[in-house]
C-alpha cells in the first residue's frame, strides 16, 4: 500500500487546490467573520494518529474542529494589540517561501541566494523609510527579537567600552540603560542579554500629557555617568498613545556624550512613509540602530521584522553574534553572512513576503496604506471625543486611540471592553495610562475601512446607553 505521504506527494496538484480554495474562502469571508474564537480541546482527536490520515483528511478534521474558531485577526476590525494584515503580494510572497523553502542563513551568494534577496529586500525598505545606505539590516520573527538583536550588539558596545568582550568573557555588572518608556520587548531583551529588567534608569517625560522623553533629564543623566558608556532605548511610537522621542535633539547629544543609541519604531517608524508625519522621526539616521516590525504595518504575514545596524559597527555585530568566535573576521566584514548578524542559525526565506508587497506597491502604495489609517484614527477618535460616552486619555498622535468612558470606575471600563469584544465585531485591547484604566483601538491594516468604524462605533453607543 503507497503511504500517505507518498499519496499526497501525488496528490499535489489537488492538495494546492484546495489550499487556494480554503485561503480564499477565508480571505474574502474577513469583513464578516468573527473577531473572537473559542477554542475546546478534544481528547478523542487531538493525539498524533498511528497512521497518517493523509493530507485533505486532515485538511477536513481542520475544517471541522478548528477552522471556525480562528478569529478575523488579519480583517478590518481587529484593533487589538499592534496586529497588521496581508496584502495580496506579501500572500503571494509567503506562499512562495513555503513553496521553495530555502534556508537564509548563508553568505550572500554562496550556496543559494536568499541572502541576496534579504540585502536587496532591505534596501528597497531602507528607500521606503528614506534611511542612508550606512545601515545594515536583516530579517528576523518579531520587532522582540529586533529589539534583542540591536541590544545585544549594544551590550557588546558598552563592553568594549568598559574593557571587556561580554560574548567571549561574560557579563560585567555596571551598564547603565536609559529610557522614558521603553517597550516591553526591549525591558524582555534586557532580561534576555543579562543586562537585568531592573536596571533601566527611567528619563522623565515631557510636561504635558507625553510620553516622549524630556531631552534636558536624558543629557542631565549622561552627564552624571562622566563619560562611563550607557545605551539609550528611544521610542518612535510608544503603544499607548504613539508619542516620539525628540530625533534631532538627541542626534544632537551624540556628538557630545558617548551612547549607544537605539530607536524601537517598530510601528511608528511607519511615519516616515508619509510626508505630512515624516518629521516625527526627522534625525533617526543618526541611530546606531532600528527596530521596525513588518507583520504590522507594512502587512506581510506573521513572522516579519527587521533591524538595522549602523555598518561602522559591523566588527562588534559580528563579535556578537558570529557561532564561533573566529579571532580572524576577514571576509565577514565585507561580505554579508546572515549567520553572524542575527539570532538564529536556520531561517526560512522571511526577505520574500516583503520583497513581493514592496515591489507590488511601492512607496506610493505604502504611504496610502498609512495615511488611510491614520486619518481613521484620527474619525474615531473625533467620534469617541464628540459622543460624551467616551473620553481621549491622548490625542490621537498617528494610528492609534487610546480612550475611556466618561466618569466610569475600572470595572466598568474592563467589562464594557469585554461585552464589546464578545460580540466578535471588533477586538480592541485594555491599557492603562496615566493610572487610569483606558482601551485602545491601532489601526495598521489596509482592509480597514471608515464603514468599519462607523459601525463599530454604533455598537459602542448601543452598549453604553
Ligand atoms: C509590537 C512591538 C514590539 C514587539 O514586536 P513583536 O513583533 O511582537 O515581537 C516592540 N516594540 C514596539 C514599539 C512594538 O509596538
């Protein structure tokens, strides 16, 4: 008897089909499915079978036990979280990279030429960001592991600085970090580098309902450290309320004090496609280094995002991160091997659902996706301040709205929030800002539209009244 592997080999051509069927039934039912599932284990099920059922057996036990409970989390109203979509390219893209499964790890050019794919990928988003060709960058799942790889060759900075080689030798106790408000990734890479959670020096905010930070505290704060080294995590964009920190002015300090600067703009570094926002992160080349997520906003599937590295510090990048250390770096400083630039060993081809979307929309393309939703934001956000019902806890700064109810107690807020979300309309998640208990609702998928937030919207009013 042929084996179900063998039979599905057979089968392809079938088996593709009926992908191409269950991805477009679910891709054109978004508008209308459920933004919430429940999920219920099975016992009888859910246990790797003796023989293999074949692939379209397994493709209808997805249908029957799983498929219905996925949520709508790449539709129009899934406001949760920073959750971007797909485009049609970056679908395109990802199937693609399943489909030829090649393995990016290598040195461009050698072996195969994914990595040629990843250096160009990079460029064409270094031109969307309108960032200088100083910068080296590659791909990795998150804006999480981003964050870890700029902080590590950060680290690795301060090291030197301090008179150690922290990847060869170990950590040394003593480096300061600095931030206004730093994302939870960043504090998490912290953790994960041996830097310690605890051990960011938190800069003021600026007067005024800001999260950005107070310019002024961070140069007093470099100037107690008397030239010892610090890294600096700046945000372009926090969570809540999409605030900035000042570019310009701490490029400015750079030519000063001696830090190590990093830009988490993992979404909101997205305002660089857009020239009415493009001053929000106007002297970010100056950066070190960048985080920018790409399962956001420039929807490509999940898991997308890259960092980029200034490439006057590519012996330390590779210090940090090269498998073995190799006292003879030789080629590695000319040639671009992903092996010593990022986290992972194996990857698979991530440059490709990006390198469709880019080249199928442009920088055009791209700026309508993030003007669209900005000035979404910005309807929404006009509708809760004009309602009465609901209060602004910020004002809409970019894509994101950060609200509450009028005069309402905690509880009352959380269960508003979760009445609203059962009912699989929309998904928005809870926040707190400024001590107060807040909702937010980002907007970074191009499927949205002012339709969706009208009725949204309605719902909400009904709920509260
Ligand atoms: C989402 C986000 C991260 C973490 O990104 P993942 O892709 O979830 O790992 C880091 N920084 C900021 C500012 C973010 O919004």
């Amino acid at each position: 008897m042929i084996s179900p592997l063998h039979q599905d080999a057979i089968n392809l051509d079938t088996l593709l089909e009926r992908a191409k069927v269950e991805s477009l039934g679910h891709l054109n039912a978004l508008d209308i499915l459920p933004t919430k599932g429940a999920y219920t284990t099975n016992p009888a099920r859910d246990q790797l079978p003796q023989q293999g059922i074949g692939a379209l057996n397994a493709f209808d036990e997805f249908n029957e036990r799983l498929r219905n409970v996925i949520v709508a989390s790449s539709g129009p109203r899934y406001w949760g979280y920073v959750i971007g979509g797909t485009t049609p390219a970056s679908i395109v893209g990802d199937w693609l990279a399943t489909a030829f499964d090649q393995c990016s790890f290598a040195t461009a050019g050698q072996g195969d030429i994914s990595a040629n794919i990843e250096v160009e990928t990079i460029q064409l988003l270094r031109q969307l960001f309108n960032l200088p060709d100083t910068y080296l960058g590659g791909f990795v799942s998150g804006a999480t592991m981003s964050n870890f790889t700029c902080l590590s060759v950060a680290r690795q900075w301060a090291g030197q600085q301090l008179g150690v080689d922290i990847a060869n030798d170990g950590m040394v106790p003593g480096i300061t970090v600095l931030s206004a408000e730093p994302h939870a990734s960043a504090v998490k890479s912290l953790a994960m580098l041996g830097i310690g959670r605890n051990n960011v020096v938190r800069i003021n905010y600026l007067d005024g309902n800001r999260e950005a930070m107070d310019v002024a505290d961070l140069e007093a704060k470099l100037q107690a450290l008397n030239g010892q080294p610090a890294i600096l995590i700046s945000s372009a964009g926090t969570v809540n309320t999409v605030d900035f920190d000042d570019m310009a002015a701490i490029g400015k300090l750079k030519e000063t004090y001696n830090f190590w600067w990093h830009v988490d703009g993992a979404f909101g570094g997205f305002a660089a496609c857009s020239p009415a926002y493009q001053h929000l992160v106007a002297g970010w080349e100056q950066a070190d280094s960048l985080t920018i997520d790409c399962h956001k906003w420039l929807n490509v599937p999940y898991d997308s995002a890259i960092f980029l590295m200034q490439t006057k510090h590519r012996q330390l990048h590779i210090e940090t991160l090269q498998p073995l250390n190799s006292p003879y770096l030789g080629d590695l400083l000319t040639n671009v091997n992903y092996q010593t630039l990022v986290p992972e060993s194996s990857r698979r081809l991530r440059a490709l659902p990006a390198w469709f979307s880019l080249m199928a929309y442009g920088k055009e393309g791209y700026q309508q996706i993030v003007e669209t939703n900005i000035q979404l934001a910005q309807t929404f956000g006009k509708m809760l301040s004009e309602s009465g019902c609901f209060e602004l806890l910020a004002p809409v700064r970019l894509n994101t709205v950060c609200f509450t109810l009028t005069n309402a107690e905690p509880e009352q807020v959380n269960s508003f929030l979760k009445t609203l979300n059962e009912t699989g309309l929309v998904f928005m998640t809870p926040t707190v800002y400024r001590g107060r208990a807040g909702i937010r609702a980002a907007f970074v998928n191009w499927r949205t539209r002012e339709e969706d937030v009208s009725m949204v919207f309605g719902e909400m009013v009904k709920l509260v009244e």
